[in-house]
C-alpha cells in the first residue's frame, strides 16, 4: 500500500468552527471556542462509526469507539460546504482524510499481500459483535466466511446503502441469502475489494441502488476508498489482482492526495 498519510499530515481550519489535524498516528480537534478538544491516536481506536456520511452532503458526525465498544469522543466534520474542500462534488474532505488515514495504519503498508495473515477487528454490529479478519476469514459471534471461498461481494441497503452482502456461492434460485452481512466502512471495503479482485478477477457490485436519488452505489467508492490501497510504495501496481482493484477505484478520480 502506498501510505499517502505515512510522512505527511492534514491540517484544515474552518473559521469560526474547528481545527482539525489527521496524521498517519493519529487524529486531533479543537473547537473554535475551545469548549472541545480531542486527541486520539489510532492505535487506542478500534472502530468508527459515522452520522448522516451515507446520505447527506454536509456535516457529518464521527464517533471513536475502542475495540470494546467503549465511547472514546465525538466530533463533526465538514460542517461547512466549501468549494475547494470537495472531491468530485462530494463535501468530504475532512471525514475521508480521517477514514483513510486510519484505514492505512490499520490494514499497514504490508496489504493488500498482508490479508492472509492480517488479524485487525474490522467492524461491529449488534447482530455479529466485534467482526474480525484473522487466520483468512471474516469472524463474527454468529457468522464465519473464509476470504478463499468468497464468490461475490454486493452494496446493499434500504434506503441507506450501507451493506455488503458476501456470498460464497454464484447467485442461484429465488432465495439469494447471503453468508455473511458486513457494514459498509473504510476497512471492510478495501479488504472485501481485494478478495474480489483476487478470487474472481472483479470487484465489489455497486450496481444496486437505493430505490431513491441513486440509481447505483458507486457514491460509495468516492467516499471510502483510495485506489493508493492497491499500489506499492513507490506508486507502481505489479499484481495483476492488486491492478483490477487499483483500476476499479482510480476510476472515479476521488483519492484523497496531501501536497508532497
């Protein structure tokens, strides 16, 4: 992985609202006022959970969590429309930096070649507790799948496209019941990506949309993930399945890019 946050950081003021600083170690916020201030670094975080980012353009919500579940705080971020601060039209700047960033200390420079051996809890519902990757399968309290017998990945959702749903078997029959559910996040996404590409030689299905404004899911693309996942450290992309899933997200031209 090309660590766009390995040695460089994001510094954005918004006047009259926040600070806030995301480094490759961390995330830190002050209010304009002073009344909140927040410095964590990645390593205490185990998950983050984001408000309104699915279905609005503007002020989100994120909240740090440990990896039991416990409140570490809260901010809001791109709380303002700003011009210069969109990617491709979405107002996301601030909110993708911090799920990139932590997604890049998370999954390390190693992946996607890690994910075999990579064991990092990569989301939590209430339905599957703490889901983890270890010894190559997703593991959840109800649900396991091993990453070699994933077949197809889809986006999902009812109303808020917030879903993916894992099948080991080619859709078949009037009941297509997936094997495991996952929530849409910025580490559940590039795993999943990377699985496709290698198992099947094609990405997650964005196809689906949510019965309203969007007619697809690929909104999805531009607000979680980099294609920089799939490069090596020096920019260059050398496995063909590291090059099928680098070409899926380089397409929307969303990367979050920090001045050299």
């Amino acid at each position: 992985m090309k660590r766009i946050f390995s040695d460089r950081e994001f510094t954005y003021n918004v006047q009259g609202k926040h600070q806030l600083r995301v480094s490759g170690e961390g995330v830190s916020y002050t209010t304009a006022n002073g009344k909140k201030s927040l410095s964590l670094l990645f390593k205490e975080i185990g998950s983050l959970f984001l408000l309104r980012y699915c279905n609005s353009n503007i002020s989100y919500s994120v909240t740090f969590r440990d990896t039991n579940q416990q409140f570490l705080g809260e901010i809001d971020t791109d709380v303002l429309e700003r011009r210069e601060a969109t990617i491709q039209g979405h107002n996301i700047l601030e909110t993708k930096s911090i799920l990139i960033a932590f997604a890049e200390n998370k999954l390390t420079s190693a992946f996607p070649d890690n994910i075999p051996t990579l064991e990092v809890m990569l989301a939590f519902t209430l339905k599957e507790k703490a889901i983890w990757l270890k010894n190559g399968s997703l593991v959840g309290a109800k649900h396991q799948v091993k990453l070699s017998d994933i077949c197809r990945v889809k986006c999902v959702g009812n109303g808020t496209l917030n879903s993916l749903y894992i099948y080991t078997k080619e859709k078949g029959g009037f009941f297509d019941t997936p094997d495991m559910k996952v929530p849409v996040n910025e580490l559940t996404l590039p795993v999943l990506e990377a699985v496709m590409a290698q198992n099947t030689g094609r990405g997650i299905d964005f196809s689906q949309g949510n019965g309203f404004d969007q007619k697809t899911s690929e909104y999805i693309i531009v607000r979680y993930m980099n294609s920089t996942f799939f490069q090596n450290e020096n920019g260059s992309v050398s496995e063909d399945w590291h090059k099928i899933a680098y070409d899926h997200i380089q397409q929307y031209q969303a990367d979050i890019k920090l001045s050299e």
